[in-house]
C-alpha cells in the first residue's frame, strides 16, 4: 500500500557524468566579501545579477541588522550555459542600509570543514544568546559533486554584527544524542523562546516520503538553552500520518510563552492524485508550546489552495493583531498550472481569517524563504520555477529544469512586498516605521465588530486572551495584555551580546524565515513536456512555455497506475530501471499529469 515507483539512482549519476564536466571550482574563501558588482563568480554562492538564474531551498533569518541565508541551490549562466550548484557558504544581506534590486550586495562566509550544506536547512535563533544553531534538518542537494549526506551534528554560529561571525560545534557527530534521532527532510520547523520545534518530516537518509516507514512521527524539541533534544509523539495537524513542506510560523504575542500555527503541507501518504495528502488550509493547528497541546482551529475568509514548499512570514501590528503571509508554493504539478499558486494571503490573529491580497499571478515559484525585515517589509528570497517546462524523464533532468526554465524576474531571486500597502516595492527601506494594519485588515476587524470570536476553539481563545503588545492601541482583541518579562519572544528591548557589542533582537523576534523546500515524492503519473534545453539567455526572458511542448511522456507512476506503466512501457519504451525504486530520491519535483496540456494525441 502507498509505495511509489520512483526513477533510479542511476538516472541521476548519469546526470552527474554527463552534465557537470564545467563545473566552476569550488572556492577558497576566508571572510565576509562584500559583492556589488561580482563577477560571475566572485565568492560561492554570490552571483552577478547578469548571470543568476534561480536560488531555491535555502533558510534565512533575520539577526540585527542582517539576513543570514545558509544551504540551498543555485544556478546561474556561464558562457550561456546553465551550471547548478549547492550553497557551500554562508550568505548574508546587510538591513541597515537602504538598496534595490540593482544596488543588493551580498556577503559571504566560509564555512569550517564538515559543516552540512543542506537543502532545507534548520536555522534557529536563540536571541538570549546571541547563536544561531543549524545542522539538525535537511538533506543533501541534488548538485555538486558533495553527494554523501553528513551525519547528524550541531553547530552554532554567532552572528557579528558585520554580516559574518564565528561557527563552533556544539554537539559532533559522534555523540550518543544522535543514536535516538533522524534527521528530518521538510519537517515544519519553528522556533522561539528558547525552542526550537520540529514536527513531522521524513528520513533524509532513507527513500524519501513514499513509504510509510520513512516518514517521521511526532514532534522534536531542541531546547537551546540546555541544548538538548526531546522527542515526543504528539500528533498534530489532522494528520493521519506524518507531516512535511508545511509551515511552522511563530506567533509571540499570543499565549504566555508565544504559540505557534502549523498550516498547510503534506499528510502522510499521498493516494491517487489529486490533492490528496495536500493539507487545507481551511483548519490549521495551534500548538502551545506552554502546555505543548495542539488545538485545531477552522479559519474563515479566503485561504490559499492547498499547496507544499511555500513560505510564511509573520509580524506583529500597532493595533495588536498578528498578520501572517502565506506566498507562492505549488500544488505538486510543474507547467503552466502553477501559475495559479503565486499568490499572498494574510491570516490575520486573533480572528483566524484568511484575506488573499489581489494581484495577477505570474512568478509562481516554491521552494523559497521569506523573512519580516523590518517595518511592514518582507523580504522573500528565491524560489524556483514551478513554470518549468520539463524535457526529459529523468529526474535530474526535471530538477535542473526547475531552476533553468527561466531566470527569476526577481533580480538576484530577491523581492520586497509591503505588507501595509500590499503591493511589492521597489526597494529595501531601512529602519522603516512599525507594520501597520492594511486597509483590508482594518477593514475586517471593523466590520466583524469582534464576532469572529465565535469562531474560535476555546483553548485556543484563551490563549489569545494573553498577549504580549507593547502598544495595544486600537487593538480589539479581548485580550488582557500582559507584558511577561519572563517570556524571551515578546517586546524586545536591544541588547549588547557580550563579545562585540551587537544590537540583536529587534528584529528576529519576528521574522522566522520559513523555508518550504521540497523533496522527491511521486504521487501519481506524470506527463511530461519536451522542451530544448540548450539554454541561450537572450530566450530565456521571453520563455512561453506553451509554445514548446514537444511530447509528452509518463514519467511517475504509482501503484495505482499499474495500468498506465504498462501502457508506457509499450508507447515509450520506458527503460526498466525508470520503474525501479530509488534508494534515496533526490530533492525532486512532484509531478502528476498535466491533463489539460496533452498533446500528440496521447492522454493520461
Ligand atoms: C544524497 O545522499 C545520499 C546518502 O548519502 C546518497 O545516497 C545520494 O546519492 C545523495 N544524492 C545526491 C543527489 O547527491
Ligand atoms: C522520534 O521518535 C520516533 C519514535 O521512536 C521516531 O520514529 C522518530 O524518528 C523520532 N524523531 C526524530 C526526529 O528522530
Ligand atoms: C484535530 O482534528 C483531527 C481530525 O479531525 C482530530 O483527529 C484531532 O483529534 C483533533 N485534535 C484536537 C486537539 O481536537
Ligand atoms: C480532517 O480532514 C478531513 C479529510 O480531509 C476533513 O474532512 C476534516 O474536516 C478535517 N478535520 C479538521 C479538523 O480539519
Ligand atoms: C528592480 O527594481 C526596479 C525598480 O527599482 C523595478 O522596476 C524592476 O522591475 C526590478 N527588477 C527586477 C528584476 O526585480
Ligand atoms: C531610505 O529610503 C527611504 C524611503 O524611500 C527614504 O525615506 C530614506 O531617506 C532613505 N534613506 C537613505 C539613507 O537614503
Ligand atoms: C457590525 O456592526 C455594524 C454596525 O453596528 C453592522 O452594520 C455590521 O453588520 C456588523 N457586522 C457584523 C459582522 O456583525
Ligand atoms: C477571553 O477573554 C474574553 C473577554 O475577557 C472572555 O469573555 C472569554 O471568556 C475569554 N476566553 C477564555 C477561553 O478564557
Ligand atoms: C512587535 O514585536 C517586536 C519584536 O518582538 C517588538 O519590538 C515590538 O514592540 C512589537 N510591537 C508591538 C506594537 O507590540
Ligand atoms: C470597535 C469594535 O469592533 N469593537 C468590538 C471589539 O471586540 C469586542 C469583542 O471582544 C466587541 O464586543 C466590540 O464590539
């Protein structure tokens, strides 16, 4: 039951022969190198803007005045070429200072030997302390010649000031910890107060979300104050089975010590097509990390589609609210039927009321991390085509398609949306005023006159009845504000870390970045479109995907699809290989058949 056929390693080290031979080496590089204008290649992971293509993957969070986005993809044009690769440094975007688009530079460190470079990796903050922990999620990129996935260690980075800092092991990989533990691909992460929470995923190292065995229960604690983990198995979220690629957003002004909302993803396994197994946004989960309960809580308005491998950011209103901003992600099929997935849709709390903001779809992109950046800002970061045009069966061929189909019409894969104005801006404003409501959020709040309350569970209403606003000003939540001094995620006051005099805090407390990268999972049968893949960057603007399907092809099938193996192995002489299970499928796409794209006279 529920096991899928997957593509077989061997199409992918095939890739690795054939299509790595020009390959950039890997640089050497000590310290932070600020990047305008670089070259192609000046530092790992810095691209000229004339030659990036797409970032997918990564996590970012905001410490101070700077982003840090660590792990992830890349790809970027050499000689007109595509070349992929992973993210083997630390990136870093200075916020104190205004830029555009044009002006962004990037910095980068190197990291210590040994140190992962993960796609979807764990980034937590522990402001107390001034350390951003990673090492614990993730799984290895489907690029570069880094194959093997590092066992399971810990490591802290203490954030500088200057856009750099200092990485140190905490907990190596032979400790005793890790002998209870797996390391989670796409779990839903979050973390605050001291915590960090990770719920659901699957086994990195095993076969991927296709069997049941693989997939993670419960949920994990890592407490960074004691620094260590606890393993519970809780359920959450109308789960049947495991979760992954949903989001864990963090809400600290809610609840005596914070609380946290799990939405959307995948549940379990995933039968038959369709949407099934994609989790609706309609109920999402409130877990309180007080009590450690979960509460369902149905939300009203207009949600996004079900969908995996968006981002969240969340922040913090004048009028004692908390807004969260669901974009992008994509509905597991590639091709023009994930257009429809570029979209932003605020839950607004206390009233769990889903309000989408209006704007034609046109970037769809998963895979991508968002961050509150200050003020009404967010910053997302990457993202890779799910407009792809796919022209291969093979899976490595499907990945790269993801991230070479077309550059980003996002410069450098970055853009700034305001969350006052909704509308996407022009620039990175510095030391923006606080977030303020929109019109529409304002709007609701007026007009419901506080009847959603109705609408709420009542655990769930009673920790909404403890908040933690500074400035509860026109706010009409009924809640009692309080301001715990005893809980680390409420009003931040800056704060000198004891080395360097860094001003941290202001910001991460509200700006987790969510990075909703994706893994490998085959949910059905997919059809597949041919495209040409030598890639010239004049066309590569302009792409309409539309005019290049060349064939189709039934590329992944499950079990209940028996039949149409068979009939692609008469029609398409199917290598057998292409039916085999993968031992460890690469962090692939999710594809299904794209029924209104058939052509050729052949149909699902
Ligand atoms: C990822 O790591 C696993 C386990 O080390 C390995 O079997 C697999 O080939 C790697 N995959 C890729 C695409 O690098
Ligand atoms: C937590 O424990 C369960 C049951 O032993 C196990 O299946 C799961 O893999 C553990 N979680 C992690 C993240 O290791
Ligand atoms: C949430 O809903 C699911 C599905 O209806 C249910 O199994 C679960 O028990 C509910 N959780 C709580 C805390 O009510
Ligand atoms: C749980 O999922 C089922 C099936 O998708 C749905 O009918 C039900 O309403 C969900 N329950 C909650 C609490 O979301
Ligand atoms: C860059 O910003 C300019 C305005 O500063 C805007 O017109 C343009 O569309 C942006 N370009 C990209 C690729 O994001
Ligand atoms: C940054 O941009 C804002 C908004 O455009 C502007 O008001 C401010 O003067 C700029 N700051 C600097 C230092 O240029
Ligand atoms: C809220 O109150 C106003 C005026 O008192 C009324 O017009 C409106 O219908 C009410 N809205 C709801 C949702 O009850
Ligand atoms: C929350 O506060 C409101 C207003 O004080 C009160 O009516 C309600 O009963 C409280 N809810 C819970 C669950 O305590
Ligand atoms: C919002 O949260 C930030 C960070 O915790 C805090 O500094 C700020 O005072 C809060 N604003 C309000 C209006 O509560
Ligand atoms: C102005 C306004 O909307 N006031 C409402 C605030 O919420 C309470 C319920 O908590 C309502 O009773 C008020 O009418």
């Amino acid at each position: 039951m529920g096991s899928f056929l997957l593509f077989t390693a061997a199409l992918v080290s095939q890739y690795f022969l054939t299509a790595h031979a020009s390959f950039l080496p890997r640089f050497l590089h000590s310290g932070p190198s600020p990047t305008n204008n670089v070259e192609p290649r000046q530092a790992p992971g810095v691209i000229a803007a004339s030659e990036f293509l797409r970032r997918g993957y990564q996590a970012s969070v905001v410490v101070g005045d700077w982003v840090y986005i660590d792990g992830g993809e890349f790809s970027f044009t050499n000689n007109g070429k595509p070349q992929f690769q992973y993210a083997s440094t630390l990136l870093s975007i200075d916020l104190s200072h205004n830029w555009t688009n044009s002006t962004v530079a990037f910095q980068s460190t190197t990291k210590p030997d040994g140190a992962p470079n993960l796609n979807g990796p764990s980034l937590w903050y522990h402001e107390s302390e001034n350390l951003i922990y990673s090492g614990f999620a993730g799984w290895n990129s489907s690029f570069g010649n880094d194959l093997g996935l590092p066992p399971l260690s810990l490591r802290t980075f203490r954030p500088d000031g200057t856009g750099s800092g200092a990485w140190n092991e905490i907990i190596d990989a032979g400790s005793s910890v890790w002998s209870q533990l797996t390391r989670p691909g796409q779990p839903l992460m979050g973390f605050g107060a001291s915590n960090a929470w990770v719920l659901g995923g699957f086994a990195s190292e095993g076969v991927g979300p296709d069997s049941p065995e693989n997939l993670i229960p419960g949920m994990t604690q890592f407490d960074m104050t004691s620094r260590s983990f606890d393993n519970s198995s809780v359920k959450c979220c109308n789960a049947t089975g495991s979760i992954y690629k949903g989001a864990l957003q963090h809400v600290p002004p809610f609840g005596p010590t914070g609380m946290f909302i799990a939405m959307g993803g995948r549940n379990g396994m995933t039968n038959n097509g369709g949407d099934a197994g994609l989790i609706d946004f309609g109920t999402v989960s409130v877990f309180d990390p007080t009590t450690q309960q979960w509460w369902n809580q149905t939300t009203t308005g207009s949600k996004p589609s079900p969908r995996v491998e968006f981002c969240t950011a969340g922040i913090n209103s004048t009028s004692g609210t908390y807004e969260i901003f669901v974009y992008a992600g994509w509905g597991t099929n590639l091709g023009p039927v994930a257009v429809q997935y570029d979209t932003i849709n605020i839950l607004t709390l206390p009233a769990f009321h889903w309000i989408s903001v209006p704007y034609n779809p046109e970037n769809p992109r998963h895979g991508l991390s968002c961050n509150a950046v200050g003020g009404s800002q967010i910053l997302t970061i990457g993202g890779v085509d799910s407009n792809a045009l796919v022209d291969t069966g093979n899976i490595q061929d499907i990945i790269e398609s993801t991230f070479d189909s077309s550059p980003d019409p996002f410069a450098q894969g970055l853009a700034i949306f305001d969350m006052t104005t909704l509308a996407f801006s022009d620039q990175y404003t510095a030391g923006a005023p606080p977030y303020e409501q929109s019109e529409v959020v304002k709007q609701f709040y007026s007009q419901s006159n506080g009847s959603y309350i109705n609408n709420l569970t009542p655990q769930v209403s009673a920790l909404l009845n403890v908040t933690h606003f500074t400035s509860s000003t026109s706010t009409n939540t009924s809640s009692t504000s309080s301001t715990t001094s005893s809980t680390p995620s409420g009003p931040q006051t800056s704060r000198l870390s004891a080395s360097n005099g860094l001003k941290v805090g202001a910001v991460a407390g509200i700006a987790v970045g969510s990075s909703i990268a994706f893994f490998a999972i085959v949910t059905g049968i997919g059809y597949l479109f041919k495209r040409r893949r030598a890639l010239k960057p004049s066309a590569m603007a302009t792409t309409t995907p539309t005019n290049e399907y060349r064939e189709i092809r039934p590329v992944f099938l499950n079990k209940s699809g028996w039949q149409e193996i068979d009939r692609a192995r008469e029609v398409f002489e199917l290598p057998a290989q292409s039916v085999q299970e993968l031992q460890h499928p690469p962090p692939a796409v999710e594809l299904r058949a794209y029924p209104h794209c058939v052509r050729n006279g052949i149909r699902s």
